[in-house]
C-alpha cells in the first residue's frame, strides 16, 4: 500500500525480491507496532517474532524498541518425528508440535512412518500400535496448514520394515524370513507400495514424499540374491528408486529419498531421475561436509539433514549435535542446499520426554532461519526466556548443560542393563 512504502521510506527499509515469499519488516516504537509484509506467510512470520520480543515486566507487556528486516535463507525448514518406534503422538500433541514449530517459524513438518498408517487396503499394518487414520492425518494436515506447516511424510519403502515384516501375512514381502528389508525382486510389493503411497499422499496436501530406503544394507543377502549377482547391487536399487519415485509422482507428489546407500553406490546417481530430492543426513559434529556436494555437483536438489541426537538416551547429547545442527546447516546452505531437515529418532524406544526435544528443534530453526550468523549464547538467553516465560534462564541453562554433558549422558541400554550381566562398555561416540 502508499502507506506501507511511505513507512518504509521514512524507515529506510526495502521490501525486494528474497523477502516476497516470507519476509517482514517489523518496527516498534513509542508511536506502535507496524509489521508489513509481501505475503500472507511474512506477516505470519513478523507475529511470531513480535510474540517472541514480548515480555512481562511489573504486570505489563514489554516489547523493546526495534525495527527489524528479516527473511529466511532456508527455503525448507523442517524436523523429523519418529513415531514408529515408541511415542504415538495423540492429535493434540501433533497440533501443539505444529504450533511449536510455527512460533519458531519453521515450515515443514515430517512424521516417521513404518507401518504407522491405517491403511483401508491393508488393515493390518499398525494394529494394536497407534496407527494413524486417514481422518486423523486429514485434520493434522488442515490444522498444519493454517500454521504454514506442510506436512511430509517420511515412508519407508525398502529397509526398516520389520514391523510391518513381521506380520504373518507379509512375512512373503521380506527379503528374507525374519529381515527388515522388503524384497525388491517380488512384482507384488510395487502393488503393495502403490496402494499404500496412494493412501498416504491422498490424506496429506504437502508437495513431497519422502520414500526413505535408508540402511539398506541386507539387499541382495535372500530373495534377490541372484538378480543381483547378475546385475550389480547398484542397478538393482536404481531400478527400485525409479519405480517408487514413479508411484509418487502418479500419486500427485515430488519424490524424495535418503541418501546414505547412494554415497555408497553412486553410480545410482546416473541411473535415476534428477527430480528426486536426496536427503543427505549426516549426525555427527564435523568441522566440514562435503557429501551434500556429491549430489549437489551431480545435479540433484539436496536437503542436508543433521540430527538432535536424541536417539542414544533419556536427555539430548547438546553439545555434539548443536555444533552437527549449525555446521551441516551453514555447508548446506553455503553450496545450494534448499532447506534443512532436523532429524529426531526413537532407535531405543522413545522413552526420552518429547518435550525435551523442543530445546533441539528451535536451534535447529534458528540455524535454518540465517544458517550463517546464529550464535548459541543469544539463542539460549532468547529460547529460554520465550519458552519457559522468565527472565531469570541461569538457572535453567545450567540444567540442560549438566544433563547434557557426556560426563553424564548415559545410554538406554546402559540404564536397561540387566545388573546380572557384565558390564558392557558403551560404544564410543
């Protein structure tokens, strides 16, 4: 409006090209608040931040004086949420993890399916666990969306399928009797696959599915022994890649996949589609990365995906992961990355408080949000003062530094150990 570029120009702010899909220009001052916005999604965005500079002080609402330009450099900014190995989130609890991450302006949410999905043409799958409903996931998805959230679900279509594998009736589908791996030499499983993507993608309105395929590593050991002696592992995982990548699109959706078997195989990067989204993860704290270049350099879009670490124990490994979170996020970003996923796992049966991984989640926004400039000093002051409501965070910071150093973070199967058995020495980090 001439209001707003008027405003603009006695602010000396500009409002181009980067800041039109979700920046804003937010000022405070004695006169009032202004928050001005290209998109619907920018002026989302400039609240949630307003939110955040607001405090109480002697029974009133303070906001400092202020005027901030700000737009994400990430364009996907997302975590991941294992809900097949432990903790099902009730509904509500999707809808306050949704709120969650839209305060800290993050806008893609990923739950982790196995067998986690109450499919009508497969009933079985999920029984007795928690399995989601198409009706359930169509209200997450609705509610997300008023948040500016997508939701995209990580489905797992080659590895990590014991729970579904383990069920009488599709004990025919592994690649061996008692494996984790779907058989990909058996034409039925693109049947089953179709049927279950379509349900899947039918209840979600975000553009992607992520297909997973990750720790694959029994390929090839049963079933497809044969095919892949003769055609070489890398041909036969290309050729599963395609097909799968086929039944999403047909589905209305862009695919994605873990990248962890191609880095090991990548000639598979000349053998499939450039449209596929590789997720490059990488959970460890190193001072450089140069994987998501692989694919990057091979012409794929990439996704870097570090991780909270919360999968080891009953609190988070911070000071491993917080350096993970920015370091792969800033590499990323740095060599084209679009966006950031942080990941969250349940590996030992998700017996950590979920609550404590917000701590993770909101750095891993900020570091989505201006991969280059975060600083973990100001986030903490920042964080804890928004999320537990008080100025007074010393206290608070401690805690998490005390429970999150490796002095004292112990893991799950060291705390479930048999006290009869002996000692077995935690593997090294």
């Amino acid at each position: 409006s001439d209001l707003g570029r008027r405003f603009l120009s006695e602010r000396k702010g500009t409002m181009d090209a980067q800041m039109a899909e979700e920046g804003y220009f937010l000022d405070v001052d004695p006169g009032g608040i202004v928050i001005l916005a290209e998109s619907e999604k920018g002026k989302f965005y400039g609240v949630m931040s307003l939110l955040q500079m607001m405090r109480r002080e002697k029974g009133a609402i303070v906001v400092d004086a202020a005027t901030v330009r700000d737009f994400p450099l990430h364009k996907m900014r997302a975590i991941s949420d294992d809900i097949s190995r432990g903790q099902v989130s009730t509904v509500a609890n999707f809808k306050e993890i949704i709120r969650f991450l839209a305060r800290y302006k993050m806008n893609t949410y990923s739950p982790y399916f196995e067998d986690m999905v109450a499919f009508r043409s497969h009933p079985l799958a999920g029984k007795g666990r928690g399995a989601l409903t198409s009706i359930e996931l169509k209200e997450i998805d609705a509610y997300a969306k008023q948040y500016y959230v997508d939701v995209v679900p990580i489905f797992q279509t080659l590895g990590h399928g014991e729970n579904l594998l383990s069920i009488p009736e599709y004990l025919g589908y592994a690649e061996y009797p008692g494996g984790r791996t779907f058989n990909i030499s058996d034409e039925k499983l693109y049947t089953l696959l179709d049927e279950m993507i379509g349900e899947l993608c039918s209840s979600l309105s975000a553009p992607y599915f992520n297909m997973a395929a990750d720790e694959t590593r029994d390929v090839g050991l049963g079933a497809s022994k044969e095919r892949v002696a003769k055609l070489g592992l890398p041909t036969v995982l290309a050729e599963h890649y395609r097909r799968v990548a086929d039944i999403i699109r047909k589905h209305g959706k862009k695919p994605m996949i873990y990248g962890d078997i191609i880095l090991k195989y990548p000639e598979i990067l000349g053998m499939i589609p450039k449209d596929i989204v590789i997720v490059d993860w990488n959970y460890d704290p190193l001072y450089r990365y140069d994987s998501q270049r692989v694919f990057k350099n091979a012409g794929f879009p990439v996704l870097v995906s570090p991780a909270i670490r919360n999968y080891r124990g009953p609190f988070l490994d911070h000071l491993n992961s917080f350096e993970n979170i920015q370091r792969f996020s800033q590499a990323g970003y740095q060599d084209g990355s679009i966006g950031l996923l942080v990941s969250s796992w349940n590996d030992y049966g998700a017996e950590e408080l979920r609550e404590l991984n917000y701590y993770g989640y909101a750095w891993g926004a900020q570091c989505a949000w201006n991969p280059l400039k975060s600083d973990v000093a100001a986030f903490n002051r920042a964080f804890f003062r928004d999320f537990f409501g008080t100025t007074e965070t010393e206290s608070i910071q401690a805690v998490y530094a005390i429970l999150s150093s490796p002095a004292n973070n112990y893991t799950w199967y060291e705390l479930w150990r048999n006290p009869m058995l002996p000692f077995m020495p935690p593997a090294p980090l």
